[in-house]
C-alpha cells in the first residue's frame, strides 16, 4: 500500500486547482487561488455574497481533499468526491477555454485534469489496498 503516493497526488490536485486562470473582456485576469482568498475573505465578511453552487462545491471538495491528507488512510469516496467537485467548476472553465480558444485559460487548467487522471488510476490500482477506516 503506498499512502504517500495517494497523499502526494491529493495534495497535488489541490494546488493545481488553484493556477487555474481566468479571463474576460475589458482585460481582466485572475488567477484561481486569488478568486478563492476573495471568496474565503468575503464569506466572512458577506456569506450571502458566497452561496452559489459553483462557489461552494469546488471548496468543498477542496476540503475534503485536505481532510485526506490528515487521515492515517485516505477514504476513496473523499478522493473521488473531491475531484469531481473541483471538477464540476473546473471542467467548465477548461469548455470556455476551448471555445475561445484561449491557451492561457487551457494550459492553465490541463494540469488538474492530468494530475486526476493519475489519481484515479492510482486509486483505481490500488484496489482493496487503502483501508477503509
């Protein structure tokens, strides 16, 4: 069993969510993690400001993620649930990448569903591998 590995990945899709870059009209730019200090900021300061599906899943599932770097053996169902929250937000900027074809916003973005990817196929390997406490 190999708990590293699936930590190392858990915490490399948590911060490969956060470089993923925006851009829109009117030469504005953000960097995801920037977006994301704002929304932690402004939940505390306007939670109502904050509650928006897209807001909430994607830290949600960051959150799990983080809770299985903490845990002795990381529960699959918090991996798997993680990702496709971060996911649902991110798979939908990759979309408006493409269609504006926009290579900042797409190679920004590539290396969460890369790493993913990994991850479930490690995941995936492992089986019966991981405990699940």
């Amino acid at each position: 069993m190999n708990v590293s590995r699936t930590k190392l990945l858990n915490l490399l899709v948590i911060l490969t969510s956060l470089i993923g870059y925006l851009e829109w009209e009117g030469n504005n730019h953000l960097f995801l993690a920037q977006g994301e200090y704002e929304i932690i900021y402004k939940f505390f300061t306007d939670p109502k400001a904050t509650l928006h599906p897209f807001i909430l899943l994607p830290l949600l599932g960051q959150l799990l993620l983080v809770v299985t770097l903490l845990q002795k053996y990381p529960k699959k169902m918090f991996i798997y649930v993680g990702m496709a929250s971060i996911a649902l937000l991110l798979s939908f900027v990759l979309l408006i990448g493409f269609l504006e074809m926009n290579w900042k916003i797409i190679l920004s973005i590539l290396p969460f569903h890369i790493v993913c990817i990994l991850n479930i196929l490690h995941t995936r390997k492992l089986g019966k591998a991981v405990p699940q406490a």
